[in-house]
C-alpha cells in the first residue's frame, strides 16, 4: 500500500456523477486540524452530525454547507480520527472539496482500499472481512449480497478461530509434556490427540465441502450456449440479456471469440456465454474459434446445446437439449421428435422463461449449500486443504509422536492463521502457561 500510515488520507466514499450527497472521507492525525481549517471556530463532537459552512482555507470562499460526522479514534472505522464530510453531489462542488483538502497541510489522495488496509493495520477488520467488504461492494445478486455480508461480517473469522482455538490447546497439551516433563498430564494419550485432531478435520471438512459452490455463488454459475453455426446462439443471448450483444447474421462463422453476458436468475449470479458454432471449419482463425468453444462447454456449469431440428448432432453428454427457431415449425411441434428437451424461440419468445427457469433451478442447485458457506476465495480453500492435510497426517501415522503432532496442529493453526491475516508463535505460549503451573 503506498504511502505511510502516519499520513492523514482523505477520498470521495461516494460514487462520482450527479446525486443528491457526496461523502467525503478523512482518516489520519491530520483530521481534525483539517476540519478546523475548513470551518475555523466550528465544534464537531464525537460521533455527533453537525452542519457547518464550510470554506476554502486558501481563498476563505464559501464551498457548501455540510454535514460532518467525526469519529474519534479509536472508535472508527479505520481505528483513527475519521471524519465524514456530506456535501452537495454533481461535479463542482465535491472537486472543490477535494482541491481544498489537497491542499491541506499533511493531506493527501488515499490510494484504492488504503481505508480498508488501514482498518486492517488496526485490528478493526480482519482480511477474510477485507475480501468480505470487497465482494459486497461488487455483489451485483441478492445471493451475492447475503454472502458477502455474512463473511464482511466475520463469520469465515469465527469459524477460523474456533478451529484454531481446538488446535492450539491441543497443541499446547502435547508441547507441555515436551517442554515440561516433570508434568504429568493425563490427558496426553494417542487417544486424545487423534480425538483432537478428529474433531478440527471435521470441521474443516465442512468447510471444504461448500467451498466450490461458494466460489461459484461468487463468481457466477457458467452456462455455454453451443451447438452447430446459425442455430440461433447469438440470437438466444441477445433475446435474455435484452440487447444486442452479439452480432447475428445468416452466415457461418461469425461469431469467433466466447461473448460473455452476466445475468440474475432467482437472485442468483449467472454467466451466459455465446460461443463460436461448432463444426469442421477450414479458416484457421474459425478453427481457433472452434476450439475455445469446444473447450468453454468442457469447462462450463451447464451446456445449452442448441439445434434447430435439421438432423445436426454432436451434443456433448450432460448436455441441455434446445430446439430453437421452434415458430418456423410451429408453435404446438412437439420437441420430443428430435431429442430436444425444451422447445423455444428467440423470435418471439416463446419457451424462453422456461428454458430460464430450468437454468435458474440447476444454478441454484449448484450454489445453494446445506450450511452457509464460508470459503469464498481460493486462498481460503487453499489453506484449509493445508490445515487438512496437516491433521490428516496425524490420524494416518500407526504411532503418534509428540514432536511430529505438535508440528502437525502447529502447521493447522498457521494455516487458519493465514486466512485472517493473523500470525504468531505467542498464543501457543499463553495456551501454555494458562494451563499449567510452570513452577511446580
């Protein structure tokens, strides 16, 4: 993160553009002289909104009224001295704030998530809540926003610590005979430590077992539409996203690269992806098209594969089945007498909300898990799978060792470490001490 942490920083929280109210954020030691150099004479309370005038320090001209928030530190977001500025939105009025703060003695421009970073710095968030914090901002579904907000607010943490707090007393149970062998403690046995270590790999392993759906949920559920050229796939987008995104025409091969639409389905995040029409081409450049179509459906969550009923095959298996241009056939064609499992239109539209509806039902399927999920990210997955195979070694050996299993849980209680941004060798330590009487 650029920059030091003793500056004071200060950015627009709000968006840019015309709107009723621009926020203005200040965080550093400079905060408060900042106001007062923006409204001399003006109090601000704590935590209070106060409304002032507010002016140039250079010219003294009149900027706007606002409302200010302070924050005292520690009792902030960032952990600092914050203040919050509500000015008039648009354009003028929020650049000629900024051009005033910029001109603050020991302001200066925050860089991108340097309020969140100095949250972080400061205890107040974690960066399993950072990632949370970040996702929510991006979360363009209601299933998005309800997971982004259960891991912005700490549950991935709690699980995190819940399992590390297993681990370091088990830990520390089997480094105290190590260090202290004039202690006899009962409850070192091989039971107990696989016991332990039985417990934590659960539940790890619940935690692994929602993962891949909520990275999914995160990153939305792929559909490929596929199938031979000018069966309708680019029209098919075009008619669910609402606009032209693709380009259609009645030749072969125009579409080349996978064209990508994001969709909310039941509240749920899905991918739709038009690609190239598959068939046996001779332009080298189609053939490349070819290839990353053939290779997006081997990938995808869900193949649509399209045919318009004129005998063409090569449906990959798992495939859904979709007869299109169904209004040239007419609208009572049954789709059964070619293998097709919906019948639709893009023309007209008919069949489209149930082909949706089908696509919606399997995504939730594939994102809808039976405890919340809390490994959003492959980081978190990565390190988990770490911890697993740390305490899996442990259950694995004929004979448990003291020195290896220490290790082991050692190793398991670094990676959940490392999901929160939290490392140190001087917890193990007090887990020690607060359970055993040292100067026996």
């Amino acid at each position: 993160m650029a920059g030091k942490q003793s500056d004071t920083i200060f950015a627009q929280a709000s968006g840019v553009g015309k709107a009723a109210v621009a926020v203005f954020r200040i965080s550093g030691p400079a905060c408060v002289a900042a106001l007062a150099a923006l409204a001399p004479g003006a109090v601000f309370p704590d935590r209070t909104a106060t409304l002032r005038t507010l002016t140039d320090p250079a010219t003294g001209e009149a900027l706007d009224r606002a409302l200010v928030i302070r924050f005292a530190a520690p009792r902030s977001f960032t952990g600092e001295e914050v203040a919050e500025i509500h000015v008039t939105g648009g354009r003028a009025v929020p650049a000629a704030l900024a051009r005033a703060l910029a001109a603050a003695p020991g302001l200066r421009l925050a860089a991108p998530g340097e309020f969140a970073w100095r949250a972080f710095l400061n205890g107040k968030m974690d960066l399993s809540e950072a990632e949370g914090l970040a996702d929510l901002v991006e979360a363009e579904t209601e299933a998005q926003r309800r997971q982004a907000v259960r891991i912005a607010g700490g549950a991935l943490r709690r699980e995190c610590d819940a399992i590390r707090a297993a681990l370091l007393d088990a830990m520390a149970t089997v480094e105290a005979q190590l260090d202290f062998s004039d202690v006899e403690d009962a409850d070192l046995s091989e039971q107990s430590v696989r016991a332990a270590a039985r417990r934590a790999l659960d539940r790890i392993d619940r935690g692994l077992a929602s993962a891949r759906s909520a990275e999914r949920l995160r990153t939305g559920y792929v559909v490929v539409i596929a199938g031979p050229p000018n069966v309708g796939k680019s029209t098919l987008l075009n008619a669910i996203a609402g606009r032209d995104v693709a380009i259609t025409s009645p030749f072969a091969g125009t579409t080349r690269d996978p064209i990508e639409v994001a969709v909310d389905l039941a509240g749920y995040p899905v991918v739709l992806v038009d690609t190239a029409g598959i068939r046996d081409a001779a332009d080298p450049v189609e053939q490349e098209g070819v290839r990353r179509a053939r290779q997006r459906a081997e990938d995808a969550d869900l193949t649509l594969w399209l045919d318009d009923g004129l005998g063409r095959s090569g449906a990959p298996g798992g495939a859904l089945i979709v007869r299109t241009k169904s209004d040239l056939a007419g609208a009572d064609a049954p789709p059964s007498t070619d293998g097709a499992e919906f019948a639709i239109s893009a023309k007209t539209g008919q069949g489209i909300d149930r082909l949706l509806a089908a696509i919606a039902e399997r995504a939730v399927d594939g994102m809808a898990t039976a405890e919340p999920a809390v490994l959003t990210a492959a980081r978190h997955r990565d390190a988990f799978a770490e911890a697993r195979s740390a305490l899996a070694s442990i259950l694995a050996a004929d004979t448990i060792e003291a020195e290896l299993a220490a290790e082991s849980f050692r190793i398991a209680a670094a990676a959940m470490d490392r999901v929160v941004g939290r490392i140190g060798v001087e917890d193990v330590l007090g887990a020690i001490f607060s359970r055993l009487c040292v100067g026996k």
